[in-house]
C-alpha cells in the first residue's frame, strides 16, 4: 500500500511538473477573405452624422475657387515645353525660391520636374485646391540640389534624350537638327562648367526617381519642408488668371 502510494505522489508530482513547463504555441493555419469596399456597403448612420460636417468642410475648402483658367492647360501640348510643365516648373521657381534664400541666402538657378509627375491637366474654368490635388496627389516636396556645371551638363543631356518634356525653368536649351545640343544658359547667361548651380527639384527625383542620376553629384541638398501641392494653392491664391504658354525655353532648331 505504502508503495502504491509512493507511486502516486510520483506520477502526480511529474505530471504538475511538465504542466508547469512553458507551452509554445504553433500557428496552424491561415485563413483570409476579401471584403469590398463599394456602394454595396450599407452605410452607418451615426457614422454619416458624425463625418458629414467634417466631409462638407473639406468639400468646401478643396471646392472653393481660387483662380481661373482660360483654356486647359495640359501636359500633351508640347513636344519640348508644355503649357502644364512651365506652369508647375515656373510656381516651384517663384514659391520655393522665398524660402530658399531665406535659409541660405542663395537664389535657386533652375527647376526640374518631371513630365510623368504631372497626373491630370487643368481644365477650362475655375481652378481650386481640388484641382493641385489632382494635377499632384502626391507628396513630392520642394529640395534644393547643389551642382556644378559640369552635372548641368548631364542634365541637360537626359532631358535631350529621355524624349520627354520634363518641366524646367530658368533653365534655356537649345538643340540643331541633329539633336545636338548647341546652347545651354541659365538666368539668361552661358553655362560656367565651374560654377555650382542650385536646382529645385523634388525629393522623388534627387533620390534617383525617373533614372535622373546626376542628382547624385549633388554637393548638397536643402530640403525647403514645402509640398509642391502646396506651392500651387498658394500660387493660385495669388493670381487672378492662369496664362501659362509653350516658349522657347527648351527647343530643337530644324534647320
């Protein structure tokens, strides 16, 4: 009896011994479903009470006029510069250029965007904050690259060869026949491939966006914290008629 006993107290004292031991639970299976998101969602109604101000109000403000266009202004109507590409190049000249000098006391040279970043044209009418949300719904802000004269050069060379009219300004080049490139000037004057240039561009492209690597000669970059979007709203706010044009700031000669 006392033996059976011993081997009872064992057998229990084992068995809360290993009930103790730390359990590690295993992942057995997966499982997942789709759920759409679309009008056949049934919508909640103290949800819809308590998002319908916020939703009028952004509505509102994203609606509410802020200039006007006399014509669309896209990015297809030019085969070098486009009425969309020297707007957008020319607002991140004069809005970013403020803040810049400010900061470092320098005035930005050149501006290069990129064509493919340019998402809707800008229709005939009233222009609103919706419409920069559409023309750039992304999050792109405004960096300042420092580069020599000899990296213009490389730049000056993609955008003859990327067949592309990638917005610019301040910068003028100029192409012969055989898509050579026969003369490159900044602020009016010759290119100097000593001299450092300070290009505005996005944070997209100084990262190599849109193989546009020559940014990575870059000595320096200023990041000036102001979204491209944003510099459009405030350009809008400050102009009564937008009257962007194609120009010879990028052109192939024909003869």
């Amino acid at each position: 009896m006392v033996l059976k006993i011993k081997h009872f107290v064992i057998f229990t004292t084992i068995s809360i011994l290993c009930s103790c031991n730390e359990q590690h639970p295993t992942l057995k299976t997966i499982d997942a479903k789709q759920i759409s998101v679309d009008s056949s969602l049934a919508s909640t109604e103290t949800i819809e009470t308590l998002v319908k101000p916020y939703r009028e109000r952004i509505n509102h403000v994203l609606d509410s006029t802020l200039t006007y266009a006399p014509y669309p202004i896209s990015k297809t109507d030019g085969l070098l510069n486009t009425t969309a590409g020297n707007l957008m190049a020319d607002i991140v000249f004069s809005e970013a250029n403020p803040i810049f000098k400010s900061r470092t006391g320098h005035s930005i040279d050149l501006v290069l965007l990129n064509h493919g970043g340019i998402r809707s044209l800008i229709s005939k009418g009233n222009v609103s904050s919706r419409t920069a949300y559409e023309v750039m719904p992304f999050e792109n802000s405004i960096v300042v690259a420092e580069l020599k004269g000899n990296s213009i050069l490389k730049l000056a060379a993609y955008l003859r060869d990327s067949g592309r009219a990638h917005p610019i300004s301040g910068l003028q080049l100029t192409l012969d026949a055989e898509n050579k490139i026969k003369s490159i000037s900044i602020q009016g004057k010759p290119l100097d491939e000593n001299k450092i240039y300070y290009v505005a561009t996005s944070n997209y492209l100084v990262n190599g966006g849109d193989s546009m690597v020559f940014f990575k000669d870059a000595q320096k970059i200023t990041n000036t914290d102001y979204l491209i979007r944003n510099a459009m709203i405030d350009y809008f706010k400050k102009v009564d008629t937008l009257k962007p044009v194609i120009d010879n700031r990028f052109i192939k000669l024909q003869k």
